[in-house]
C-alpha cells in the first residue's frame, strides 16, 4: 500500500483585521506558518513526522511541503488560513488538497465551533494563548516573544492534528455546544 503524505498546519498573522482597512485575511501579513509534515500508511498510521515553522523569509523553503502533500489539514483553514496563505503563495493555494476540520463540524452541526472546545474535549487541553497574543509578540519581534509566537503556532499544530487524529480514529469529535451541553 502506497505511503501518503500529510501536511497539518497553522499561521499566525502580522495584524488584525482592526489593523486593516478591508476584512480580508491575505491583508493581515502572515508572521509565521508552523508545518507538521508526515507520511502514514494505507490505514493513517503515522510512519515518520517532523515540525518545522517558518517565518517570512523562510517561505520558499515550505511550499514543497504543501505541494507534495495528499492531504492539508487545518482547522478554520478555509476561511481563514488558506485565503491569508494565498496573499503570499505564487500559486492559488486553494487548489491544493485542503481538509477544514471546523468547515466538517459545521456542516454536521450548523455552525462554527472553536478549536479550544473541540480539543478540551477530545484531548483534554486546550490552547495557550490566542491570535491577540501572537499579535503583540510579532510586533515586540523580541527573541522571547519570537520564541512564544513559534511555540504557540506549534502548539495550534500539535492541537490540530491531535484532533484530527482523534476524529479518524473514533469516527466523531467531541465538544460542548453554545448551551454547554456535549
């Protein structure tokens, strides 16, 4: 059975949409895109995987990765991520092999649901910090604060694809709706 590579992925922006004049997210400037790139089996079996972010005059380097991949996962990526990735991709990102997470949660359920209660649920933790934040450390641009920007775009990776990984495995994903009920 043939290998299949995936790619699961997060981006972080420059500015927020209060920031801009339009609320379009390739206008937002793209601080940091962290990757997890792996190769599973015929089943979903992760074979081998690696992390890796990068920061703007990184890019180059990355696009092979999204390229070569049989699926891109993300979550929220639709609606945000891939538009915000294609005001800095030579190409048209959409036509890349894209799976939304939150685009199948909202079509099953009729509406949006934050990544932060999909994961408390499924995985038991939540997120570290939020888009503010990363904000306010892309522009203090600070080795600390460049430091809390990589970690917490990695760690939306690492959330992203454990809820991923749930949802394959258990064939559905938990979290509690907008009256705090399972």
């Amino acid at each position: 059975m043939r290998k299949k590579v995936e790619v699961i992925y997060d981006i972080e922006t420059k500015n927020l949409f209060d920031d801009v004049k339009y609320r379009n997210p390739e206008d937002l400037g793209i601080s940091i895109v962290s990757v997890y790139r792996r190769d599973v089996d015929g089943s979903g079996k992760e074979l081998s995987g690696e992390m890796k972010s990068f920061f703007e005059n990184d890019f180059e380097k990355m696009w092979s990765w999204f390229e070569e991949a049989d699926r891109i996962i993300g979550y929220n990526s639709l609606g945000f991520d891939n538009p915000a990735m294609n005001g800095v991709y030579v190409g048209d990102f959409h036509k890349l092999k894209h799976f939304d997470i939150m685009e199948h949660i909202k079509n099953a359920f009729g509406h949006r649901v934050k990544l932060d209660s999909v994961a408390k649920e499924c995985l038991g933790v939540g997120k570290m910090a939020d888009g503010l934040d990363a904000v306010k450390w892309w522009k203090l641009r600070d080795p600390e604060s460049l430091a809390n920007l990589q970690k917490y775009c990695e760690m939306d990776v690492e959330v992203t694809k454990g809820v991923y990984d749930f949802g394959m495995k258990n064939k559905k994903l938990r979290f509690k709706d907008r009256w705090n009920e399972m």
